[in-house]
C-alpha cells in the first residue's frame, strides 16, 4: 500500500490490540463463557424485542433463504430468523452463549439451524460451513483482530448479501468502562473501534456499502445489587474484594430503581452497513 494512504485495517487491529490489553485480554467471548451471564443477555433480549424484529424486517428474507449468523449469541437473530426461511448456519465462540443457543433451540422445536462454536477468525469457510448462504450478517459481532479478514471471510462465505451492525460515538457501556478503570486499574480504558474504521475497510476492498443510522436502548435489568455485580463482574474483570467493592459503588449510583428491580439502561448509535456481493467497486478482486 502507498505509504501516503491509511492503512484502515492496521489501525483497527492496533487498537484492537489495545483494547483487549487495556480490559486484561478478556476480549467479547470471554466475557459470556458463563451460561449464567449468557441467559441474563437473552433475558435483555426478550425485553427489546422490538428491535430485533426492526432488524430482522430490514434484512433481505425469503422462505428459501439459507443464513449465516456470524455472533449469534443466544440465538438473539437465529432463533426468529430460522422460522422464516429454510437453513441457519450460527457462528458462536463463546460456551455460555452457545449453550444458551442450544438451549433455546430444543426449546423452540428448530430444526433447522446448525451451529458451529469457533471464533469467526477460526473458521474456515469450506470445511465448517454450508455456504455459500444468501445472506451473510455480523450483528454487533466485529471484536475479530483483522477486519479485513473477517469482511472477506464473510464475502466468501455469501453468495448475494452481507449485512453487519456496529456503533458510532460512545456506547454507554463505553463511558461506564472510563468512569471505572481508573478506580479498578489506575489506568485508561481504551475503547473499541467504530463504524468509520469498519467503512474504509471496506472502501479500500472496493466495497461501496450502504449505511443506516439509528438510537438504540437496550435494557439489563436486575432484581437485587448481588445479581447485578455478579453479572458485571465479567465484564470488568473483578478479582479482588476492593475491586467488587468499587463496582458496587459505581453500581448503585448508576442503576435506576424500577418497580422492584435495577435498571440499566444501555443507549448506543446503531450503524448498519450492508451490500449485494456483486455490487462492488474496481478495486475488486471482490466481485
């Protein structure tokens, strides 16, 4: 690559990199290999269930459509998605989301989707998947190393459509992660990269894609400080008493009381990024 152009991808990877050593590599599949965490994510799920079915609406379905999920979680786009077309092929890495997924499956009678626990930088596209699939989707998913190698794993992988949702500006749980670390680690929190790292990524693949922004909430809610620790515990790598006793603190001064429950509530810019695999521009070994 010319030395005067931006190499997009180098950039994700180096705060990538940072990223994880700043949150003592405990990188997104780490924090749900708890199935007691993984069921608390699904529980949020059911509670926005309108979002879901925003996204799902958005997607390019048919009866006939054979899906890959990259990131299912517990099932949040596999489980809906599969009573609608006729294959889903989940991606999860992590164990308490996979078995969450299971779970939920045998619950919903599905008999259609195959999962596959591996990281997505794990997969190899002929030997582990059915593709090629008519639709491609990373939903808020995009914590892989190299990202130009994910996007193109995900081309190969599709035959018509990929769709990938990420954020723009400061996640709340971003601003809640620098409010802390300094208490916890005597150090800065370094955030994850955004959706305009992700776009030049793809311009410099010769990809044009589409964008839609929109505000999300999403909800945790919780039924006693203990449950809420517990489940945040994770999250910010507690291991020592002071530690615990920090996050109970920050905790309580940042749940609303609902009722008789704790809520946190999760505001986020939602960017989806989508394009038909033959749409490409001619920089395109892609096409």
């Amino acid at each position: 690559m010319n030395d005067n152009i931006i190499d997009w991808n180098e950039i994700w990877k180096n705060q990538a990199s940072k990223n994880t050593e700043s949150n003592n590599a405990m990188d997104c599949a780490g924090i749900w290999q708890k199935k007691e965490n993984a069921r608390q994510y699904w529980k949020a799920v059911q509670n926005n269930k309108e979002q879901t079915q925003k996204t799902i609406k958005g997607l390019a379905l048919t009866p006939d459509s054979r899906i890959l999920d990259v990131g299912a979680g517990p099932g949040t786009l596999t489980i809906p998605i599969s009573h609608q077309v006729t294959h889903v092929t989940a991606v999860e890495p992590s164990e308490g989301m996979m078995s969450v997924l299971l779970d939920n499956i045998a619950e919903y009678g599905i008999d259609n989707v195959k999962c596959v626990r591996k990281r997505w930088e794990d997969v190899d596209v002929t030997a582990d998947l059915d593709g090629p699939y008519d639709v491609v989707i990373a939903s808020y998913s995009l914590g892989m190393p190299d990202i130009k190698e994910a996007m193109q794993k995900m081309m190969d992988a599709s035959s018509r459509y990929v769709y990938v949702y990420w954020f723009a500006g400061e996640p709340s749980w971003d601003t809640h992660y620098r409010a802390l670390w300094p208490s916890l680690y005597e150090a800065d929190y370094q955030p994850g990269l955004k959706c305009d790292v992700i776009y030049n990524v793809l311009y410099q693949m010769g990809i044009y894609p589409h964008m839609e922004v929109s505000t999300v909430e999403h909800i945790n809610r919780f039924y006693s400080i203990e449950e809420a620790i517990e489940h945040f515990r994770v999250h910010y790598s507690i291991t020592t008493d002071l530690q615990e006793s920090v996050l109970k603190d920050y905790l309580q001064s940042v749940l609303e009381k609902n009722n008789d429950s704790l809520v946190m509530r999760n505001l986020y810019t939602s960017v989806k990024i989508w394009w038909e695999k033959h749409v490409v521009g001619d920089a395109g070994e892609l096409s």
